[in-house]
C-alpha cells in the first residue's frame, strides 16, 4: 500500500518522467482493483487499524482518479444544440474478418467513425457495402498498422492544411458539414509502446507527450469547433493526457459513464486474446494499454 500511495503521489508530480513511473500511471488502475478485495478480506480477518487505514487512502485514490466516471453523467446538452455522436475504432491491420468490421462499423450507431490501421481488404468491404449508411468516405488503407480511414453520415471535405510530427500511419485533417457549420475533424494515431528496452519505452512516451503537444499547438492555431479521433497509445493518468486535457474536453468523461474500456473485440472480430487466453505477456499489454484509447477529445 505505501508503495501504491507513493507511486501515485510521483505520478501526479512528475508524470511519466521514467519508464516505470509510465507502466506505473498506465496500470494504476489494476494496481489498485485487483489486490483491494484481498487486502479488504485481511483487514477483516486480522482487524489490524493499519490495513484498515491503508485500505482507505487507497479507495480515497480511487475515487479521486476514477470515481467521476462511475457516476452517470448530469451534463445537460443545451437545447439548440444537435447531438452528434463519434467513434474512433482501431481494427488492428492484421484482422482479415472484413465482414465482422462491416458488422462492427454498421452498428455502432455512430454518426462519424475515424479507423486506425485500415488495411486494403478491410476499405474495399467498408467501400462497397457501407455507402448505404456512411456515403461519405476518405480512405487510406495500407498493408500492417499504417492505414487510416474516415467515415461519416455527413458530408466531409478534405483540408489542405497538414500537422507535422512522426505518427503511426499520416493523420487525416478533415471538414464535416453539420448544423449548419463547419467542424474540423482531426484523426491521428499516437506512436504506441511496444517494448523493446528502456531506453525505447521512454522514448515512445516522450513522442507521445510531443505528439499530444501539436494538438494543442493545432488548436490554437485553428479556433472553431474541433473534434479530435484518435488512438492515442495511453492511459488517463499519463503525462500526456494531461496536455491534451489542459485544453480539450473528453467527451466520455462529459457525457459516458463507466471506466470507458474497449478491449478486447473478441468476438466482433476474433483477432485479439480475451484475459483467460493463454497468451505471452506482450499481447496481454498489448490488450491492457488500450482501454482508454477509444476516446474522443473535442475542444469548441
């Protein structure tokens, strides 16, 4: 527990400053969910003041990270204004079960849906068999984890302005048509970690931390309504999701409810291992660095 209520505490001063302070703040919230039953049955059994006390700080650490999205939002939408709802969904480039996508896709109920690691087989199934419900399409399917694609029930427009930075597959900067304005979709894929070392993993958290950066950057230089979809490679208690959050909105903490994961896609698209799959550790991370990616940051 002292070590729980230490590495929190590091957390909110210093970030992701090492690369185990960063595999610290992305698995806070395991660290603290699975021992707390055990060490609440101990406290029980032994009646010790000091489990009690320190089971305490650690559901105060609880709630104060994570106990606003167990609480269903209250926010009212203002009367004028026209709901629009948005996903960001990455399909992961090895998937060949195009008609599992399509099911996916079709159903999500969503207005505009952003696509990481788009492959070719994936965008040729969306292109001729969801023109129906998204007629408006900009694709860019690659071969592996680099493609991208944006799909919508409104019209859009390719911009020609670009954003800078190293990203995974190039990021699509997009104009939507809807009530009666002009909103700028942005559509990115962060650099994810992927091991490989220490001197790797800091690395990649300094990309990001670069890349949620020249969003901000992006943002005042473009003012009006903006609606960022992304996979950004990270948790809510990193450092940069606190530069992003320092200027946008997160729509899910606005308006969802729950921890927000959207892992694993088994069975919508049986490319990925659930938690009870024998796996190796690297998948298992894999699967656990996702769940707050799915979000979208809009800034007005």
């Amino acid at each position: 527990m002292p070590t729980l209520l230490g590495g929190t505490l590091l957390g909110f001063v210093l970030g992701d400053r090492w690369w185990w302070l960063f595999f610290f703040n992305t698995f806070l919230l395991y660290l603290i969910l699975v021992p707390l039953p055990f060490t609440l049955l101990t406290a029980i059994i032994t009646r010790q003041r000091l489990l009690w006390i320190g089971n305490g700080m650690v559901l105060v650490v609880a709630v104060v990270c994570y106990g606003p999205l167990l609480v269903p939002s209250t926010a009212a939408m203002p009367g004028s204004a026209a709901p629009l709802t948005a996903m960001s969904f990455n399909m992961l480039g090895s998937n060949r079960n195009t008609d599992a996508v399509v099911h996916v896709l079709r159903n999500s109920n969503a207005d505009l849906i952003g696509i990481q690691e788009l492959n070719p087989a994936a965008a040729e199934a969306i292109a001729s068999d969801l023109t129906d419900v998204y007629p408006y399409q900009v694709l860019d399917p690659q071969t592996g984890v680099t493609g991208m694609g944006v799909i919508s029930r409104y019209p859009l427009q390719v911009s020609d302005v670009g954003l800078t930075g190293r990203w995974v597959g190039t990021p699509q900067l997009v104009t939507m048509d809807f009530a009666d304005q002009s909103v700028t979709i942005l559509h990115v894929h962060a650099t994810p970690t992927t091991g490989g070392g220490v001197a790797n993993i800091e690395a990649s958290v300094r990309v990001r931390e670069q890349q949620a950066q020249l969003l901000v950057d992006f943002a005042a230089a473009n003012p009006g309504p903006l609606l960022i979809l992304t996979d950004f490679n990270t948790g809510d208690q990193s450092a940069a999701y606190r530069i992003l959050a320092g200027t946008f909105r997160d729509v899910w903490r606005e308006g969802g409810w729950g921890l927000g994961h959207t892992f694993p896609s088994v069975p919508a698209t049986g490319s990925l291992p659930t938690l009870a799959d024998p796996v190796d550790v690297d998948r298992i991370v894999g699967w656990l660095f996702r769940p707050s990616s799915g979000r979208c940051k809009v800034v007005d």
